[in-house]
C-alpha cells in the first residue's frame, strides 16, 4: 500500500504540494502540476490502495492556496470508497 504525507506548515506553495506529490507517489515527472493532473493521476494512475496523511490541513484548509488541494482530495477519497484514505 502507497503511504503519501504532506505537511502543510511545510508547504509554502500549491507547486511545493505538487512536487512533493510527484516525487512520493512516482508520478511521471512530466505532471501537469495542476487540479486536473492530479485529479487524473487520483483516480486513474496512482497505485491504489493509498493512505495521504495531511499534517496541518484545518489551518490549510481556509487559505486560497491550499484549499481547492484539500476538496480535491476529499472527493476524490469519496469516489475511490476507500481505495483512498485520508488521515488528518
């Protein structure tokens, strides 16, 4: 099982956030660094099941940069039915 852990006090960027999900999910490196590429890559590349760990998410969740991360990754989680487990 693929185990993924962001930190979002250690994340300064939404591009920060992608580069760290390339590089621990082995993403192709040609990703598209955007919702829809990681919305893809979710739900049609990545090796399932996974865990994501989101360290710091409540605080995240409210700022613009980091929220539109955050919903994509809850529905995301909700169309896998449990293929995709989120932890906060």
């Amino acid at each position: 099982m693929l185990t993924l852990s962001f930190d979002f006090q250690q994340l300064s960027t939404r591009r920060a956030f992608y580069r760290a999900l390339v590089e621990q999910s082995h993403c192709p490196l040609d990703f598209g660094n955007n919702l829809d590429a990681m919305w893809d890559w979710l739900t049609g590349g990545m090796a399932l099941p996974a865990t994501i760990h989101l360290q710091h998410a409540e605080s995240a969740s409210q700022q613009a940069e980091f929220a539109p991360i955050l919903a994509l990754l809850e529905e995301a989680a909700q169309q896998l039915q449990g293929e995709l487990r989120l932890v906060r």
